[in-house]
C-alpha cells in the first residue's frame, strides 16, 4: 500500500470531518480564524500489476490528472491518495477493501477493473456505507440487483456496451456469428447482452467458447472458428489478454478472412501492441479516439502532456470519478459526511466528459453514447453513434437514490 499527497496551490477555507471537531475545539481556544482543509483520503483499489495492471494504471492517471487540473483539490479540499495493487484477484478483494476502509479510513474508495473484485467492493461498501466510485468495472449487478445510494460507476455495465452491437452486426449483414472471451462476470455478461441483441434482431450464436481467466491459450479455440466458418465473431478481452488474442487471430490467417468484432476493450489501450494485427476491427464502447469534442481534445494534450502518452477509455473514466466527486463535495461545501445532499448532487450530476454528455441514472450507472468504432491508422475511428443515450435497465435495483 502507498500513500501520496495532492498538493493544492491555493490555500483552502473549507473544513472537513477533522475540521468539525477543530471547530467545536474553537469555541473553547483562541484559534487562528482561517483553518487549512482536512485533506480528502481517496482510496485507489486498482489492478497495479497482472493482465490488467495497465488499464488500472491509466484508471489512476485520468483521476491525479483531473485533481491536478482542479488546483490539486477536489470540492476545495486537498486530496491524499493511498494505492492497494488489488491483483485483479476476487479472492483477496474484501481483505483489501477492508484495509482501506477500516484501517486507512479513506473517504470514498476509487476501483477497480475486475467485475469479480468489483463484486466483493460493492458487498462492502454496502455494508460499511462507504462511498464507492467504480472507474472501470461492468458488473452489471453494481448498479442492479445490489445498487445503493453510495455506490456510483464512471464507466458503463457489461450489459451497456455490448447490446447495442447485436443489431450492428446483423445490420452488417452477419447471421451466424461465434463468441469468445473470459469466463466470468464481465465475459459471461457481455457475451449475454450482445447475445440478446443479436438474436432480438433476428441472429444465431453458433458457439460461445470461453477460456477461464486470466489465461491467455487462444490456439484451440481459434482453430475451432475456423472450423466453423462463421460470418464473423464477436469477442471481450481487455488489457495483455486482448493484445495477444488479436494478435493470435491474425497470425491464424483468419483477419480478413472472418471480420472480428468485440466490445471496445478489445482494442482500447492495445492498439499499439497489436500493430497491423488490429486493423479493422469493429467495436462498440462509450468512447472513441477521435471524439471532436472540446472536452476529449482538451483532454489528450493534457494527459500526453502530463504522461507522454495517448490517452484511453480507463484514463477517461478516472478522470470522470474525479470530476464526480468534486460534484458531491462541492455541493456540500466539502463536508462529506453531509451525504444525501452529496449523493443528490452526483445522482444528478451532467459532466461534459471526453466521451461526450455524461450524466446518471437512479442506480448510479452512467447514461451515455455507444460508438461503433473502427480501427484505423493506429486509432479507434469513431464509425457512428451505435446508440445514443443509452441507459442500462438497472434490473433489480430498489434502492437507488
Ligand atoms: C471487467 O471485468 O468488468 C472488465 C475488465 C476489463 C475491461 C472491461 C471490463
């Protein structure tokens, strides 16, 4: 675990918890009028290290560049940070949520980009009432059956990116089409949702190979597409897993010869490492490369600025969490224990985000565009809006906000 300092560069008038019971001492002692804000503890429970340790990385950078753009403050209160590398591993996921809020007393929990560690955060938090802000992870259950008012996602459901793919692909003209991915929640429920899409608009899935996670063994199951000659594939890998999947693909002479579809993770963040391999492959997400909207330009001179490197979805959705936490504690003059009045000023927040309007439904999932994208030249082109404003169903969500 690490811990660091934001440091803000302009002085802050606002109290925080620490700062109540300042003010309470106040009213016995002289004290100097203007008290220094007690620093907000962010908690970063994010994959450090593994298959996933880049998305987890760029998670961290999108939130600290957002901070730093914000006088190194969020809602007018300095920000210290401390960092648990959750492994992308479910097993040890309560131990470590637990270490953070219980020993290290953070304010509000950031993580993670596992759907399984996600899973056992979201139980948590509901137990605790810690504030969660999910920046990557689409367990569709966060903001469904186990939804809360403390519980936010800056990202999208497993459910959100993939089922507007379905009519996609069949308006492409594809019929029998073949999916592959990891099995567990966010495979099992990505490869659900396209499914519904597509057969709602007239498709077969012939076949759903899975792999458990993290394994990277493609070989078998590529020769079984081949096998089976479908019209395309549709395909959810993220981060080291979809590098050298796309890359296996091609190697297996089938680019080109069955079009590869998949959800954007596919070829978000990894388009450099798979070269040529990932050219023309199709995708829908909640982003593309090339938005020529002011927020994602602003956005990626700033984060190659800061970093040297091109930003992606995961450092979009890290810099959101930090744009939504300022909503709340703003809204409460930085008193974060005033949590209704934070939580309905984040249900209610519209962020112009760099993948365009971003605002929340009642379970606290992001409503928002779905591109289908392409890449091209090394980037994910922006084809068209997939679906506009599309929100996820939230099913079995009672107690949202
Ligand atoms: C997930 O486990 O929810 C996930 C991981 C990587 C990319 C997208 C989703």
């Amino acid at each position: 675990m690490t811990t660091s300092i934001a440091t803000p560069n302009r002085r802050s008038f606002l109290l925080g918890t620490a700062g109540l019971v300042a003010s309470a001492a106040a009213l016995r002692f002289p004290t100097p009028a203007i008290a220094q804000a007690a620093p907000f503890r962010v908690g970063f429970m994010l994959p450090y290290s593994g298959t996933f340790a880049k998305l987890g990385e760029f998670v961290d950078a999108g939130f600290r560049l957002q901070v730093e753009s914000m006088g190194g403050q969020l809602g007018g209160r300095p920000v210290e940070f401390v960092n648990v590398d959750d492994e992308s591993k479910p097993e040890t996921a309560t131990d470590n949520m637990n270490r953070l809020v219980g020993r290290e007393k953070v304010d509000v929990v950031v993580g993670t980009v596992h759907s399984g560690v996600a899973m056992a955060m979201v139980k948590v938090a509901r137990d605790t009432g810690t504030m969660l802000v999910i920046p990557n992870a689409g367990v569709n259950e966060a903001t469904g059956p186990m939804c809360a008012p403390n519980i936010f996602r800056t990202s999208f459901s497993n459910w959100q990116v993939c089922h507007p793919m379905g009519k996609v692909m069949h308006d492409a003209g594809h019929r029998r089409v073949v999916t592959i991915s990891w099995r567990y929640a966010a495979g099992d429920q990505m490869i659900g949702a396209f499914k519904e899409g597509f057969t709602d608009a007239g498709g077969e899935v012939v076949e759903e190979l899975a792999l458990p996670f993290p394994e990277v063994e493609f070989q078998a199951l590529i020769t079984r597409i081949a096998t089976l000659k479908p019209d395309a594939v549709f395909a959810f890998f993220a981060g080291g897993g979809a590098v050298k999947f796309v890359k296996d693909y091609a190697a297996a002479g089938l680019h080109g010869q069955i079009p590869l579809y998949g959800s954007g993770f596919l070829t978000d963040g990894t388009i450099e490492a798979q070269g040529a391999a990932a050219n023309g492959v199709r995708t829908t997400l909640h982003y593309a490369d090339d938005l020529d909207n002011p927020a994602n330009v602003a956005f990626l001179k700033a984060f190659r600025d800061k970093t040297g490197k091109v930003g992606d979805i995961y450092s979009v959705q890290g810099w959101d969490a930090a744009s939504l936490i300022d909503v709340g504690l703003k809204a409460t003059d930085g008193d974060w224990s005033a949590r209704e009045a934070a939580v309905a000023a984040m249900r209610g927040a519209k962020l112009d985000s760099p993948r365009g309007p971003l605002s929340f439904n009642k379970a606290g999932n992001p409503i928002q565009n779905i591109y289908l994208r392409e890449v091209r030249d090394g980037r994910n082109a922006m084809v068209e809006i997939a679906e506009a404003s599309v929100d996820d169903p939230a099913r079995g969500c009672r107690s949202g906000a």
